[in-house]
C-alpha cells in the first residue's frame, strides 16, 4: 500500500460505525488513489490482523473501534480527591471508548446536555499520575507534561527531576455535586456520543442503585475478555491495546452497565490480572506470572505491502520502515558525508551480515533517496534536528548491532538479564519512530526538539544501562565456565546442576542462582530466604499450576527435589512467604557443575524488600517516597524500610557470602542450613 492508500485506510476506519468488509475498504481507497494494486485487499487484511485496527467479526466482516465503541456505556468512579476540589480528571477513564489519537484534555464531556465546562488545577505531578496509569505506568509523566506547553516546559527543564508543581485540566463539577446530591461511593455512567471526536454525556448513579449479582456478572465478562485478549494478543504493543480487546472479547455485557469501574477493577476487585513489568514498560498480565522474554527483537511476520529494501532488512532483523531509511539520508547530508558505503554501515551495522545482491539493492534505493533530499536540503534549517537525528541514528545502529551479535553468540539466554531482548526491542521500535519523526525538513517547535531530545537522553541511559548488566552477565558466564550441554537423565545420575530464577512478585528484584537437582524445595526455601537476606519470620509453601479440567494451584511436598520437579514437567512454582510476598521461581537450563561446584547466585538485580513491608503495593509506594528525598514522610519510609536499605542496590558477592561456599548458610533467625542432598 502506498502511504496515500494507507491514510485512506485509516480515514475509512475512523468514519465507519457499521460491520465492513475489504470490499467497502478497497473501494473507498481507490475513490482517493486509483492506482493498481492487485493486492490491495490481501494488504488491508493482514493490516486490520497484525495491527489490531479492527475487531474480526467472521471470516469476511470487521468492526472498526468507533463502530464497537460508539454509542455503549461506561463507568467512572470519582475519587476523594476530586470530589474535595469539585473536578474530575479525565485521564485514562475513557480508554478504550475515544480515539486514542486524542489527548485526555481534548475530550468533551455533557451534562444534561450542556457541555461541562474545563478549568485547570494546579498540585504536585505525583498526585495526577494515577489517574492516567491505565496507559502505561511509565507514560503517566508524559501525559501529564503533554496537557499544556507550560507543564512541558517545566518538565523540559530537569528530565531526571519532576517539577515541584504542574497544572492539568480538569472538568469542573461543584455545581454538579451539589446540584446532583453526589456523595461518596456513586458513580457516573458516561455514553459515548461521538468516538472521533472524543466526546461523553455523564449520568449519575447512585452507589445502591445496582445490585452485586448484576456487577458480578460485568466482573466475569471483564476477567474473560482480559484473559482471552492476553491469550491471544500476548502483551500486545500497548496496554490500550490491551483493554480495547478485553472489551471486544468480553462482549456486549462488558460494554454496557452496572459495571465496575475499569480502574477499579483492576487496581481493587480481580486477584486474577495484574500490572507487571515488560521491559521499560509495563503491561496487564496474569496474576502471578511474568510475561515471557523474546529471543530477538522482531518476531513478528513480514507484512505484505514491505517494498523490497524494508522486506531485506527485516529478515536481516532490523524492522525499519523506508522513512528511517530517510532519515539516515537526511543524516549522511547534514554530516556532509554523502558516500554511500558509510550510509549502509551506518544503517546496517557490521554484526549483521548482507549478500552482495542485498547491499546493490539497498545502495541503489540510498542513492535515489540522495538525489531527491539534495534538490531541497537546507543544512541551515536542520540545524534544530540534525544533532537530534544524528543520535538517534546511532543509538538505533548501536541497539541493532547489540542484538545481531546477542542473537548469534555463543551465550545462554538464562544468563542475559530479564526481558534483554523486548527492552532492545522496545528502544529500538521508540529510535525507528523518532527517526521517522525526522524524515523531514520541516523543523518542529523548540519545545518539541527540546522533548526529543530528553526523550533521547533517557533512551540512551536505558541502553547504556542495559548493555553493562549484559556485559555483566557475559562476564559470570564465562567466569563461571559453565556450558550448556545436552543432557541424557541417566537413572543413577543425582549429581547434575540446574540454574533457577527466582523473581519476587510486583517489584523489579531477582536473583540466578545454580542449584543441584537433588536441592529439596525445603532447602530451596532456605537459598530463597539467604538470597533475599529474610530471616524466615513467616509461614511459607510452593505451589504450581494444575493441569488438565481443575485449574489453580496445588501445594508441593518440601521433599521435591529440582530434578523431580523437571521430570514432572513443572518449570514454573511458586513460593508464597507469609500472606503478602509471593516470589515466582524458573526452572531454567542444566548445566555441567565444575569441580568442587557449589550453590551460588551468578546473576540478579534489585534490592529485596524487606519481609516486614506490607507487599508490593506498599514497597512501591515506599521507593517512590525515598526518591523525593526528604520530609516527614521520607523519614517515616527510610524507617519503615531500615537505615541500611539501598533503593535498587543489588550486591553478588554479599548474596553469595550469605548463601555460604559449601551451602552451610547462617542466617539470622533461622539456624544453621544443611543442605540435605
């Protein structure tokens, strides 16, 4: 498809509103291009498929988002917060039910009718951000430095410091508290008008009005439909994403009332979905469990309307569109170095090999791509986005040639730091968007340069970050000297090693530790407690998913050994440690022990909450409190978390002092550890 086609495509889906087929699609587009295209329709297929623009009804028919979501209903539940100030916040509450190309403070809302009208309410960013953590966690800052020029600003001036106070917009609501008699526990139930535009008729509900058996049965729709969209989307490109599937697939119950509120669904009523790290990012997942690592940073399948030069460079695992291409053209010209060998090196980076066909093909598309850029390049109106796009250029070039040499290395994956190749991934897919970003020359505002270039700052740190826990990893790898091997389980064979991964749930803590096979889950219980440095103050038990017709968990016997476990078929357990800590165990690759082999952590990341906080949630919120850096409830944090807790600190050679070099551990509160293998 051309881009022209595509803009069709686009425009079609966000105008229709009732069931469509290719038919009505490839007409529409070829009223605005008439060009030929015999694939035309196989195009918009797979477009509609692998990019989740459109909801499939049957094997010929689609839904557009405005047509699922456009007119249905849905609820907000107003926080204390706002109800004290007469506002409500718009934020995330109307994912998926607007167009996601709209910013929160362009929507409309109607009371009654009359548009409600919008004021701006100043406070810290730290007390908006939860309301708009459905997008993500990690762009909460985002949107909120994106609601006016003066909060991007204030962020553009320290982007490793929020600023001290922002301002949002904000519905003003105090004559509609009043007037309506609101009171705490009731609810709003807002009516998609018009989905493009983004705009919603409120209605009050009272918090009786509905009974329990009616929201249960929304609550059921709502555990479906996110447990099929996670079945069959994975953790999809977004959590928007995400939530616009748990609705389709959670049906016509899911999109209309009584109904729960999303957020609080999510954050208050399911034990069954949860948020969990991705990454950089964060995504809705299965409670419990994380969501599994990529062994490369591209897997999805090529799409048919590729040209040839983005169809080689993505089987040669750089998935760039022609406008990255570009944009390293634009680059070679504001370098003033025009030869086309460097451009290619500079795109394709010597860890991945081209055939010479490949490279002839590329050379000629750069060279065309050249003559063009040169009739209208300007090296004095670049100058705003020539430094910009120059590193963006190298960090996209650094994290292909980081991945190519990963992907064919002689390394073990379970060694590399968790999700190594979706965070390479994911930099990669935010560098190829700026840099089509850049394929212009057009200059943007300064305020936007001044974002992208902070953006660009904090991609780079998190590459850097990532590439020395990588080199780390590599380091114990070969350090340690332990190859993977294929190992033949020999009946009289109890002398192999496995490595396990233990992660503790909802925080970014993990340890790699090599155990025997013959290791009991009594004793792994003992590693757990050295490697997270607990004392064993509270009850605990493993436990693994159940197969077959009687889903759940069952308990298992503390005198399992590893090796049992794997003959079982039982990769994955979990370790529940009192009633507010569960740490989520891997049984990764065998390994050969090297003589005089002993149990030991070989890699890990992050400082374990200690056994006292009242779980995740609170930790989290305690970390938060510890990285503003004073005040009453900084010190009330530091006390809760002990004078010796370093945020994120993680020390090997402590963790293996404390796991002991023939496993005789003693640990505080918990007696001497003999392993009994």
């Amino acid at each position: 498809m051309t881009p022209n086609q595509e803009d069709a495509l686009f425009d079609f889906l966000e105008n229709v509103t009732g069931p469509f087929t290719l038919e009505d699609v490839s007409a529409f587009i070829r009223m605005v291009e008439s060009k030929k295209n015999s694939r035309l329709e196989r195009e918009i297929s797979v477009l509609l498929d692998s990019r989740h623009i459109a909801f499939r009804l049957d094997s010929s028919r689609w839904v557009s988002r405005r047509g699922c979501f456009e007119p249905v209903s849905f609820v907000i539940s107003p926080t204390q917060l706002e109800l004290l100030n007469g506002i409500l916040i718009p934020g995330h509450r109307c994912i998926p039910f607007a167009n996601p190309g709209l910013l929160p403070q362009e929507y409309t809302f109607y009371w009654q009718g009359t548009p409600i009208p919008m004021e701006t309410t100043e406070g810290p960013p730290e007390d908006f951000y939860p309301y708009y953590c459905l997008f993500g966690e990690e762009y909460a800052p985002q949107y909120v430095a994106r609601d006016n020029p003066q909060n991007e600003s204030a962020f553009n001036s320290d982007p490793y410091e929020d600023p001290p106070e922002v301002s949002i917009s904000t519905l003003n609501m105090r004559n509609i508290y009043r007037e309506s008699g609101f009171v705490p526990g009731d609810r709003f139930v807002a009516r998609s008008r018009d989905w493009k535009a983004g705009s919603f008729e409120l209605e009050r509900v009272g918090r009786d009005e509905w009974s329990q058996t009616e929201l249960y049965d929304w609550f059921e729709a709502a555990e479906s439909g996110f447990k099929n969209s996670m079945a069959l989307l994975g953790p999809g490109v977004s959590t928007e994403e995400q939530i616009a599937y748990a609705y389709w697939y959670g049906g016509k119950r899911m999109r209309d009332v009584p109904a729960y509120a999303l957020e609080d669904f999510l954050y208050e009523k399911t034990d069954r979905i949860e948020i969990v790290p991705y990454g950089i990012e964060t995504r809705f997942w299965y409670a419990g469990k994380d969501i599994p690592d990529n062994r490369d940073i591209e897997s999805s399948p090529a799409l048919p309307d590729q040209t040839i030069v983005e169809d080689i460079l993505f089987r040669r695992k750089i998935p760039v569109s022609e406008f990255v291409i570009q944009s390293y053209v634009l680059d070679a010209l504001y370098r003033g170095d025009e030869d086309i060998g460097h451009i290619i090196d500079r795109l394709v980076p010597p860890a991945v090999h081209l055939e010479t066909g490949e490279r002839n093909l590329l050379a000629d598309y750069i060279t065309g791509a050249l003559e063009e850029f040169r009739k209208t390049y300007t090296l004095f109106t670049d100058q705003g986005m020539g430094p910009i796009r120059q590193r963006v250029g190298e960090l996209h070039t650094a994290v292909i040639d980081l991945s190519a040499r990963l992907y064919k290395g002689d390394i073990d994956p379970s060694w590399l730091p968790k999700h190594t190749f979706i965070i390479l991934s994911q930099i990669q897919g935010h560098a190829a968007g700026l840099l089509e970003d850049l394929d212009t020359n057009e200059a943007p505002p300064e305020t936007e340069l001044e974002t992208l270039d902070n953006t660009l700052d904090s991609m780079i740190e998190t590459y850097e970050d990532t590439k020395e826990l990588i080199g780390d990893a590599m380091n114990n790898f070969r350090r340690n000297n332990l190859s993977v091997v294929r190992y033949q389980p020999d009946e009289d064979d109890d002398k192999g090693w496995r490595m396990v991964q233990i992660s503790v749930r909802g925080v970014e803590v993990w340890r790699r530790i090599v155990v025997p096979e013959t290791c009991r889950l009594n004793n792994l219980h003992r590693i757990i407690q050295a490697s997270m440095d607990w004392t064993g103050s509270f009850p605990h038990r493993f436990s693994a998913e159940q197969s077959g017709d009687a889903p759940g968990r069952q308990n298992l016997d503390g005198k399992l050994k590893i090796g049992e476990l794997s003959a079982q078929g039982i990769a994955e357990l979990f370790y529940e440690y009192g009633s507010k800590w569960t740490v989520r165990v891997l049984v990764l690759s065998r390994h050969e022990g090297a003589k005089g082999e002993t149990i030991r952590c070989v890699a890990g990341a992050g400082a374990a909450p200690p056994e006292q906080v009242e779980g995740p949630l609170r930790f989290r919120k305690l970390l938060a409190l510890l990285e503003d850096g004073g005040g009453a409830e900084w010190e009330a944090a530091r006390r809760e978390v002990g004078p010796d807790f370093v945020p994120g600190h993680f020390d090997m050679e402590q963790c293996n002092r404390n796991l002991g070099p023939v496993c005789a551990v003693q640990s505080p509160g918990m007696g001497p550890v003999k392993m009994d293998y």
